[in-house]
C-alpha cells in the first residue's frame, strides 16, 4: 500500500496534542454535584457504567480524526505489470572432451571447469535457445538448441570425458553446430568453442567448417583452454596409483584465431579457472539479448475504508456528548 498524499500524515503528530488537551479538561471540568459532610459510606454503593461515559465521546473523536486524516493521504494499492519483449539468440556450446581435458591447470581440470562455466553461463542467458555440442574422435548433439535450460544443464552434468573414442576433432565439432543452426530464424547465431589441442582427426578441416558457418551468419567464439608451457595431466600407476606428470600444452591458437576471425567472433586464452570464468563474462556481454520493458501499473483507492468508518466516529462522538451522557468538553 502507498500513499498518494503522504504529507497529509504530518497531522498525526497532533493526535497527541489533542488527546492531552481533553484529557485535561476532562480532569478540570468534573466538579462535585452533591457536597456531603462524610463519604465513607458511598464506598460501598455500586458504580453506575454511565460515568465512563464522559471518556467515549474522547475517545471517537481520536479514533475520527486518525481514520479522516488517513483518508485525505489517499491510501492506494497499485499492482504493477511487466510485459517483456526478447528477441533470443540461438547459442551452440562446442565442449572438447577428450582425454586431453584432464589436466589439471584448470581446476578441478579443464573439463570439469569448462562444465561449470558453461552452467553458469547458462543461468545468466534470458530468451535464448541454447544447445551443447561435443566431441573427441567424433562429435555429436547433447540437445539442440531448447529454452529448456535445466534440461540443457542436467546433460551437462551427464557428460563425461570417454564417452566416444579419443581425439580432437574440431571441425566435426563445428560442423555439428552449424548444421544445428543454420536453418534458424534467430536474429543472432553463435558457437562457443572451447577446445585444449589441436584438430588431429575427422574429415572436415575447421576452416572449412568456419567458412560454412561464415556462409550462414554464424558467429564463432573460440577459446583454447590451459596453461602456457605444461600442465599437470593425471596417470593412473599400476604400483604407485594416481601420480602426476607435466605434459606438453599444445594450443592451435592461430587456427583458432582464424575461425573467430572469418566469422565475426574473437579468440580467448584461458590459461586458468578464473580467466576462463572472465571469458564467458564477456562473451555473456558482447552478446546479450536485447529485452523490451513495458511497465503497467494499476491504482485503486482505498480512502473509502478509512473515510466512512471515521465520519461514523465522528456522528457517534456527538450522539454520545450531546445525546447519551450529555458531556460539554470542548
């Protein structure tokens, strides 16, 4: 509830002041009618209730001038409508997984950070179809492209590294994506690409697979994720158990660079968890949906529920000074 008029509550400061000042003369003006030499006896006589009655005109009068103050501030109840307008984009996630992607320069490792990231950047999109594409030796549809993203992140958390045979095929990747997205009706279409090596099989070579999505107006974000130099890549020991060795990182940057290139997009480096973190933040921003507000807000007065129940205060007050006990206070 809101208040149209809220200066007019101010007066309520003087609800203390008026109650003070009959009070006061209630005190002052009640004089003995009957003088009697010894009162001790009138102690055990019962009270008359009408002699309360000098206190109920008071006390309707506050009660009506509280109530009518309140009706000239205009109490209002509004009820607020949003009506949204969101042209989405259609977003493809491309995720590596092959083995590569247990390195642990990312933590936990590249792949399971790479999830993470992915989820969170899910949770901040509005309006937006979004899909998941990986691949290894192969590649292959998670989900097309659905306003369904608690389905899109339950099979993410499904997704795991052996899935398919070992390998890096970045331009099947690719081209799985595109195929999802060139028929779409979206104003934007993009792929996300995250990969940690270098294309070493399938039969479509990535630029070629750029060039197709270039054809349809799609737009590639690529980003090669791990450390510069070597990583930490876990091994499991027949007589030690799991133990670590550095293995060489091997990034297409160029490759990669290129694609983001012919396409419109930009390439990133995540060489750990919180730079990774940082690009999809960004790339949250370079392609957020553009959303439409328009605000509808209703009033409905509600002076009525004060105003009459203070005007029948009031016509009680002088029925009971003027009428029932017939008190002079004012």
């Amino acid at each position: 509830m809101t208040w149209a008029n809220p200066e007019w509550l101010w007066l309520l400061l003087l609800l203390p002041v008026l109650i003070g000042l009959s009070v006061w003369r209630i005190l002052k003006n009640r004089k003995p009618v009957l003088t009697f030499s010894n009162t001790g006896d009138l102690k055990n006589l019962p009270g008359n209730w009408r002699r309360f009655g000098v206190w109920l005109a008071p006390f309707l009068m506050w009660g009506a001038y509280a109530l009518i103050v309140l009706a000239i501030a205009r109490p209002q109840f509004h009820n607020t409508t949003v009506e949204r307008n969101a042209e989405g984009i259609d977003i493809e996630m491309i995720i590596d997984i092959s083995t590569s992607m247990k390195a642990e320069d990312l933590k936990p490792n590249r792949f399971k950070a790479a999830r993470k990231v992915a989820k969170d950047f899910i949770d901040k999109r509005v309006s937006d179809r979004i899909g998941i594409v990986a691949f290894a030796r192969k590649s292959f549809t998670v989900v097309p492209p659905t306003l369904d993203y608690d389905l899109v992140k339950n099979l993410l958390d499904d997704l795991n590294i052996g899935m398919i045979e070992d390998g890096t095929a970045i331009g099947m990747g690719i081209a799985t994506a595109v195929n999802r997205l060139k028929d779409s009706q979206a104003k934007s279409k993009v792929i996300i690409l995250l990969t940690d090596g270098e294309n070493n099989a399938g039969e479509i070579d990535p630029v070629t697979a750029a060039d197709l999505a270039s054809t349809y107006g799609i737009k590639i974000y690529t980003i090669g994720a791990g450390s510069r130099g070597t990583a930490p890549y876990p091994v499991q020991d027949p007589i030690f158990g799991k133990r670590y060795q550095n293995v060489k990182v091997d990034i297409d940057e160029d490759m990669l660079t290129k694609i983001a290139n012919m396409t419109g997009g930009e390439y990133f480096r995540a060489t750990d968890t919180s730079k990774l973190e940082d690009i999809y933040n960004r790339i949250d921003k370079l392609e957020k949906t553009k959303i439409d507000e328009v605000i509808y807000t209703d009033y409905t007065d509600l002076y009525q529920r004060f105003l009459i129940p203070g005007i029948l205060c009031l016509v009680l007050a002088l029925v009971s000074e003027k009428v029932l006990f017939r008190t002079e206070l004012y």
